[in-house]
C-alpha cells in the first residue's frame, strides 16, 4: 500500500508541473500576439490575461509583471534562434553553389521570423525591454562571430578585419530584407526574400568567386 501511496504523491506534483508548463505557455503565446499588435510599451498584463482568456490573478500567479513576461519569452525565442543560427551557418559543401548556400540560410532565418514575428517586434522595436537587451547584444555577437567562421573558410586570403566587416555587412543586408519581409504576405513577400537573397549573391559572389560550385 506505501507503494501507491508513493506513486501517487510523486504524480500529483508532476501534473501540477505540466499544468503550470502548460498555463506559461498559453500566457507566452498570449504575450507574443499583444507584443506584435501593440508593441512592448503599449502592452499590459490585463490586455495579456485577456488575450489569454485567464483573470489578472491567474496571470500573477506566473510572471509578475510584463518585463518579466517578456524576458522569459525572449529567452526561450534566442534559445530557438541559436538552434536555427547553428544550422543554417553550418559549414558549406564546397560543391555547393552559392545562390544555393545563401538561399537555403536566408530561408531557415526568415522561417524562424516569420514563424515567431514576436522576435523582431521585441527585439528590433524601439522600446526593447531592458532586461533582454544583454542577452540580445549576446545573441548578435555571437551570430556575427558565426557568419565570420563560415566567411573566413570561403575566403581564406582575406584579413580579419575584412572579415568581420563583410560579416557586418551581411547581418545589415540581412535585417534590413527582413523588415520588408515581415511587412508583406503571400508572393509579394516571397518576392522580397528573393530580393534579400539576390542582393546577398551578388555582394557575396565576386569575394567568393569560384571557391563554391566546384565538383
């Protein structure tokens, strides 16, 4: 009998878990719709709670305060991005051909965006919440440090100086396609992706030359 009544005691605490796991990431998904309709500043717990469809009360139970909600949505979502970063930034197949190499990142970054459109708006937006902002300017390094890697295998004469700023300027290329992006639907806006791509070949072509393509 002690043995059933263990079992139970220690499956009471794991449901809990997994319906407070489940509580947080209703309230998250509420939070990421409010964000990018409103925008952080804008934002209110109340406004979350309702989207939510849970009380004020319920909603404290979890975060206490909206920064607090944002920062375990944003940690998560760089989370995530690191994982999307470490596999689109891999290291090219020298028979790869370019426009092939820079499409099949472009595409795994705007898949994320375009999947979590609460990232940009968090991330990007004017009103960044503070406490996110160190593990953004993390979160960018370390995405520059990738792109240099992987830049510096295809252009093994050039300077690390050059290096990081066509890193640079990639990353910029990049995040200014990606507002664009986000700003439209449907095919005009896998137009613009083949836009950002198009600009990334044609800057990225004559420093690689013919290091990529070779069979």
């Amino acid at each position: 009998m002690s043995d059933t009544s263990e079992t139970s005691d220690n499956a009471q605490p794991r449901r809990r878990q997994a319906r407070g796991e489940r509580r947080i990431a209703q309230l998250l998904a509420a939070a990421a719709q409010v964000f990018c309709t409103t925008g952080y500043t804008a934002a209110s717990t109340n406004a979350i709670a309702r989207e939510a469809g849970v009380s004020p009360g319920t909603l404290y139970q979890f975060f206490p305060n909206k920064e607090a909600i944002a920062i375990e949505l944003g940690d998560r979502l760089m989370h995530e991005m690191r994982e999307t970063y470490g596999e689109a930034l891999a290291p090219v197949d020298p028979a790869t051909p370019l426009q092939e190499a820079i499409g099949a990142a472009v595409d795994r970054f705007i898949a994320f965006n375009t999947e979590h459109p609460v990232f940009f708006a968090l991330m990007h937006g004017p009103d960044i919440p503070g406490g996110i902002t160190e593990a953004h300017d993390q979160l960018h390094a370390t995405l520059i440090a990738r792109i240099e890697a992987l830049l510096a295998s295809l252009l093994p004469e050039t300077s690390p100086t050059d290096v990081t700023r066509t890193a640079h300027v990639c990353l910029g290329i990049y995040k200014a396609g990606l507002e664009l992006v986000l700003a439209h639907e449907g095919a005009e806006r896998a137009a613009y992706v083949q836009e950002v791509k198009d600009v990334l070949v044609r800057y990225l072509g004559p420093l690689v030359g013919g290091r990529l393509g070779r069979t």
